[in-house]
C-alpha cells in the first residue's frame, strides 16, 4: 500500500504551488519544437515510455521536457492523488454529492480480497452475482435454459442506455472474434422505435432473451423499450403472461421496479449503488458479454481489470500509466488549452471504443463546480471523441495535421492481428506508426521546397508538426487487455478528477433535460390543445409538431 500523506488543506487548484510553477514553465517551454527536443535528445523516444500489464506507452511525442513531467508529478502529489487513490479503494464515500462509495475496483477484486461498504463485504457480493451470472451464461450458451416454447435461446438482446448499453456493446464488439458465433447479439438503447424495430428485426421471439438492464429500472428510454418488447415477445407466443420468466431477465440495483415490470427476482442479477453506471460493464451489467464470450473469457477480462487496478493503485506515478497520461492530457488541456482528444485505436475490434470513452471522460469530468461547490477556473473535461484507423485517416485526419486546432491523440495498436490477413497487419501498424511521425516532425518549407513544389503550393504542403500524440501498444486484442485499457481510463478519468478537484462520479447535467421531457410528452400526446406555458421557441416547436402529427394521421 502507497503511503503518500494526504495534504492538510487543499489549495484551489491554482494557488497550488506546482500549479504555478507549471504556468511559469509553460511560459518557457510552449515554443519548443518536438524536432528540436527529439534531436537534443536522441534517446527520448525509449526514455519517455512506460509498461505496465502488457501495456506499453510512448509518450514522448509530447510537448514535454523532464521538468514538465516532474512538475506534473509534484501537481499530482500537492493535489493529494495517491491518498484519493487509497480513499477510493477502501471504500470511502469518496462520490460526496450522492453519498456513496465509488467501487468499481470491487468488482475485479479476488475473491479473497475484502472491501467493507457500511459494515458488508461488497466483494463477496461481486462473487455471488459472478457466480449466479456464470450458471446462468452457461445454461443459455449450452441450450440448457430453454424459452417457452421449448426452443433453445438463440439470439440475446440487451435493453439498456448510457452505461447499461455503451459498456455491453463495446465489449461484444471488442471480444467478437471471442463470441458464440452460432448465438447472434443485439442492443437497443435509444427510445426512437426504430432502434427497437431493427433490433428484432428477423428475430424469431421463441429463440430471444432480453436483458433489461437499468441501473434504477425507471429510465425512460429503457423502461419504454422494455415493455415494448415486452408485447413483442408476448405477441410472438401467443400472449401467455408466464412465458415473460423465460424470455425477460434484468439487471440492476433495483428489486422492487424489477419485480413492479413483472420479473421475477430470481432472474434478476444484482449490482450496487457504489457501481455508477458508466463504471459498470464489469458488474451484472455485463451479463450479455459474459453470454457472448463464456464465463472464463469474462473473468479473463475481470483478471485484466483488476492487473491494472493494482498497477495504479501501487505504482510511483512517474511509471503509472493512468497517472501519467492524467497529467498529459491536463498539460494540454489547461496549459495548451486544447479542447479535445482524439481517441485512434488501430483494431477494427475496437470501433465502440471511442463511443464508450465518450460517456466514460464526459459524464465522470465535465463539471463546472469544485467538490466545494465553488465554480471552477480552468479547463476541466476535453472532449473525447474519435474512430478506428485507417478510415479516420480518410476523413478528419486532414484538420489534425493542419488545421488551426491543437488535439492530442491517443494511438492504439496491437502487434498482432486477429485476422491475419497477408500484409494487411504490417500496413495497419505502419499506418500508425506514419501518424504519430507525421504529426510530431511534420514537414518544413524547406523540405517540401526541396522535392521541388513550386512557391506558390508550398504553404499548402507544409505541415507544422508539434502536435502531441500517445501510442500504446500491446500484442493482441484479447478480454484481459480489453479490461486492462478501459481500466486504463477509467483511472485516468480519476487523476484528472483528483487534479481539477471535482466529483467525476455523480452526473447531475443529465436531469434537467429528463424533467423537461417530462413535462413536454404530454403535451405532445393529449387531445386538447395544451396551454404551452415555455419560451416562445419551445412552445413554436411543440406546436408545430402537433399540427404536423394531425396532418399525417
Ligand atoms: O443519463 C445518465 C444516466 O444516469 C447514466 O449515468 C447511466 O449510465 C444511464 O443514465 C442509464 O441509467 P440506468 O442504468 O439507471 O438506466
């Protein structure tokens, strides 16, 4: 266990003194040419790296020197991350505006392992539902549970939204080629009917299971889609109330909602008000991937979760991965004041992956307030967004390498393909390994001049370089790296969290939105004209709606 002492009183973020010492060096270093640092020092690029779990970072194609770095170090320290790093794996109730403990890492710990939530060991809860999961995926991939009818199950399909859909589909996506590939997998999440429709689309209801999986049970894009496929499947066979036992399971925190929709709890897989939804896919949430790649295939993933937990937990910070990229990612978020980071995983596999990042950086640190309450100073959540390589190259790359902004890149890539195909893999990895080049050195007038492009296109053809990339690399695309690199962010959403002082575990910008849709469905459904009591805007659009509903029905 780390010992680093918690400061005694937390300084505003930038009063902290390392915090000015970083503006100061900004000030000296935010000229310097990656060009410049790489030939001054040629062994940067094995200097600046880091391993851990199988996973290697390069992060010398930052704007850093070695002072950036230590200061970076000495923010992470006076900013107290290693003792919120113990707090959170303790089980302190570390999420204060929703008094709860934030203990994902329960969920991967070993079964010997034990963590007390208010008195209870939670992570002898995670092993009952593990357990209760893994019958359960077993008896589906088998044929042993069967529907119905009798049919055996054949086609799975997860109710869920945010983190109860974005985690499921990723995985199933990421740990395809691990799939029971005679078992097809489909997701619903958004409330516009089509996302339901092309989900059952050729679907046979005697051969469906759903898992309504929902957090609180009450979210109403779920519990929409969820009783609409409620009729489908009853429709489908012949409307006897009991086939829903064998055709409906779910999954969530709440008994009462689970039992109120007409589920049996003992159907039910359970998580806990310490799991937050984005922070999920290795609960219960997880249920479709476990059905999809088999018990141990999951646990393979849990395994890898948790190698990074420890990796995080116990590492110094100038060799922690999550830390390190933490703080590279605030170094040019608040200091180079760039707005975004493109997430590039060079893997077909992981094309969710951006996706699922976006909930997981967005809704944890996209706050305005300090813990305090106190509005914030500075820059906190970039935004996080991206697609798989090459096709990005195709499309949006051009702005990356030229255009006005600055964004970091994260790239992803693995040493060996899945799907070996001829020279594709060699091509995929040199297609990246170009990217990174191209954007740290870019390319000078005098070089583009040299190839003898005429005067007038040399400003077109010139690339500035400078632009700060990661890569990280591992051998091969397989559950436990897949839990390893979500770990990877779920921990660098956590030091940036601890750095910027705020609580990346609550989500209260979610709610105003779902009050107002509240109130506006029925005004959208009812008969009589509704008295529109909103802005002009809102009312003129509501209004017009309903005028053009009439008009086509
Ligand atoms: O919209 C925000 C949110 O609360 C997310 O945080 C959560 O992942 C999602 O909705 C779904 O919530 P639930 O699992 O309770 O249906």
């Amino acid at each position: 266990m780390a010992t680093r002492a918690t400061p005694q009183v937390l300084e505003p973020l930038t009063k902290r003194k390392a915090w000015k010492a970083l503006q100061t060096h900004y000030d000296k270093v935010r000229g310097l040419h990656l060009r410049k640092l790489f030939v001054d020092d040629p062994k940067r690029g094995e200097r600046m790296t880091a391993e851990a779990a199988g996973l290697f970072l390069d992060y010398s194609k930052n704007r850093i020197t070695d002072e950036t770095l230590k200061l970076l170090i000495d923010l992470a320290e006076e900013s107290g991350l290693q003792p919120r790093i113990d707090a959170m794996f303790r089980g302190d109730k570390i999420n204060t505006t929703e008094k709860r403990a934030v203990l994902h890492v329960a969920l991967r710990a070993p079964k010997e392992a034990s963590i007390l939530v208010d008195g209870e060991d939670v992570v002898r809860q995670v092993h009952k539902v593990l357990d209760k999961m893994a019958h359960f995926s077993n008896r589906v991939r088998s044929g042993e549970w069967k529907g119905h009818t009798g049919k055996r199950i054949r086609n799975v399909v997860n109710i869920g939204i945010g983190g109860s859909d974005l985690g499921p589909v990723m995985a199933y996506e990421a740990l395809k080629h691990y799939s029971e590939r005679a078992m097809t997998f489909r997701f619903v999440s958004n409330v516009d009917s089509t996302d339901f429709v092309e989900a059952v689309q050729g679907l046979d209801p005697s051969e469906t299971l759903f898992i309504v999986s929902s957090k609180t049970f009450t979210t109403l894009e779920t519990m929409t889609n969820a009783h609409t496929a409620r009729d489908w499947s009853l429709q489908g066979l012949g409307g006897d109330e009991k086939s829903v036992a064998k055709h409906f399971v779910a999954v969530s925190t709440n008994a009462a909602e689970v039992a109120k929709f007409g589920i049996d709890t003992a159907n039910m897989f359970e998580f806990w008000d310490w799991v937050g939804g984005r922070y999920s896919m290795d609960s219960a949430i997880g249920l479709s991937t476990m059905i999809a790649i088999g018990p141990d295939n999951f646990r393979a993933m849990l395994n890898g979760f948790h190698q990074m937990d420890e990796h995080f937990r116990t590492a110094p910070f100038e060799r922690n991965l999550p830390v390190l990229m933490g703080l590279l990612a605030i170094w040019n978020n608040d200091f180079f004041g760039s707005e975004t980071v493109a997430v590039l995983p060079y893997e077909q596999y992981l094309k969710r992956f951006p996706a699922y990042l976006q909930q997981l950086t967005m809704e944890s640190n996209g706050k305005h307030v300090t813990l305090d309450g106190a509005e914030v100073t500075y820059a906190t959540s970039p935004i996080y967004w991206g697609e798989p390589g090459t096709n990005g190259q195709h499309s949006f790359y051009q702005l990356i390498h030229q255009g006005t902004r600055i964004i970091p890149c994260d790239f992803i890539a693995f040493s060996n393909a899945l799907n070996p195909l001829g020279r594709h893999h060699d091509m995929l990895l040199a297609n990246v390994f170009a990217q990174t080049e191209a954007l740290a050195f870019g390319k000078t007038p005098e070089e583009v001049k040299a190839e003898g492009t005429p005067d007038w296109l040399v400003p077109h053809r010139v690339f500035e370089g400078n632009r700060p990339s990661n890569t990280i690399l591992a051998e091969r695309l397989t559950p436990e790296i897949l839990g390893k690199l979500v770990a990877l962010y779920e921990h660098i959403v956590f030091t940036q969290g601890t750095i910027w002082q705020i609580n990346s575990f609550d989500q209260w910008g979610v709610e105003l939105g779902k009050v107002l849709a509240q109130r506006i469905i029925p005004e959208l459904e009812s008969q009589a004209e509704p008295a529109l009591r909103h802005d002009s805007s809102t009312n003129n659009l509501i209004s017009r709606y309903r005028k053009l509903k009439e008009k086509s029905q």
